[in-house]
C-alpha cells in the first residue's frame, strides 16, 4: 500500500509540474500586436487577446499612443506613451528630468505630495531610467500607476505609463512587462 501510494504521489508530482510548465510556455507565447507609431518615433507592442483599443491622442501639444483594455475587461487598465525627438537628456540629467515628469503625471492623478514619490532605477529593453509607482485619483476613481522615464544615450526620453484600478496593478504587471521591454525606436 506505502509503495502504491508513492508511486501515485510521484505521477501527480510529475503532472503538476507538467501543468505547470505547459502553462508557463503558453504565457510567454502570448500573441501581441506591433505598432509602428511614426508620430512618436516608436514600436510599440500590444495585448492581442483580447486586443486592446488604441488610439493617438495629443496632450499638451505632444503626440500620445494610448491602449486600453477592451470592455468588460477586467480589471480595466490602460497604458500611453509619449516621446518627442526634441527631448533629450544627458545621462547624468536623466534622473532629474525623470523626477520632473513623473511628478508631473503624479499631480495630474491628485497627488498632493508629487515631490516625495520615490523613483527607483529600471530598465525595459533597450532603455534605462527611473520609474515609479503611486496611487491616485482619475476622474473620481481610485487608480494605480506605474510610470517609467527612461531612453538610450543619445536618443530621445521616453515616457511609458499603466494604470488600473486600486489594488489591481498586480494584475497587469505582465502586460507591462510584455509590452514595455519590446518598446524599441523607429529607424
């Protein structure tokens, strides 16, 4: 009976970590759609299942590319970026400048205390720079924001941002992870 029962335990053992891995392999095959956005100079990569809606606005005078889950999603949650070939910094200017935007998006979102959200150095693909993540206010809802400032020396900065509803960033932090390290420049 003792040996029957180990030999069952080590098929479930084997099939769990089979499962596992199966489920694994499907998450990083997750299919995404590239967008060739001229008028910020970037590729960006989208969720393709479901496939978010995109649009490109212009926000103080600059081109954004906005993605939000499409409805009924949940939990519902959007992401822009935005970068301009004027706007360049010098690597040792990069934090500095970073500090300014986020606190910038910061206060747009409600944040009374901007100045003393802390950044943490980050990289996605190519780019090296500073993000943050706080929370705030859109419109009346609570929200969660991750933002991250960043470029290539020599390249212009760019500026990537998510949010969601309180409590849920944990829920699209692989769909900024998939999207934010393909985000390349446009030859």
């Amino acid at each position: 009976m003792g040996e029957f029962f180990l030999r069952a335990l080590g098929v479930l053992l084997l099939c769990g970590f089979c499962a596992v891995s199966w489920g694994a392999s499907r998450v990083s095959k997750r299919p995404m759609l590239i967008h060739q956005v001229k008028s910020i100079g970037l590729e960006i990569w989208t969720e393709a299942r479901p496939e978010w809606d995109v649009r490109t606005d212009v926000r103080n005078g600059l081109p954004v590319f906005v993605a939000e889950t499409p409805a009924l999603s949940a939990p519902p949650a959007g992401m822009s970026w935005t970068s301009h070939s004027q706007i360049k910094f010098a690597t040792n200017e990069l934090e500095l400048g970073a500090r300014g935007a986020i606190q910038q998006v910061a206060r747009n979102y409600g944040v009374h205390h901007a100045s003393r959200i802390e950044l943490q150095q980050a990289s996605y693909g190519d780019f090296t720079g500073y993000q943050a993540v706080f929370n705030g206010d859109a419109h009346g809802t609570p929200v969660d924001v991750q933002i991250f400032c960043g470029h290539q020396p020599g390249r212009p900065a760019v500026l990537m941002h998510a949010y969601t509803l309180r409590g849920k960033l944990g829920q699209i932090r692989e769909h900024i992870r998939r999207s934010w390290t393909h985000v390349r420049y446009l030859p």
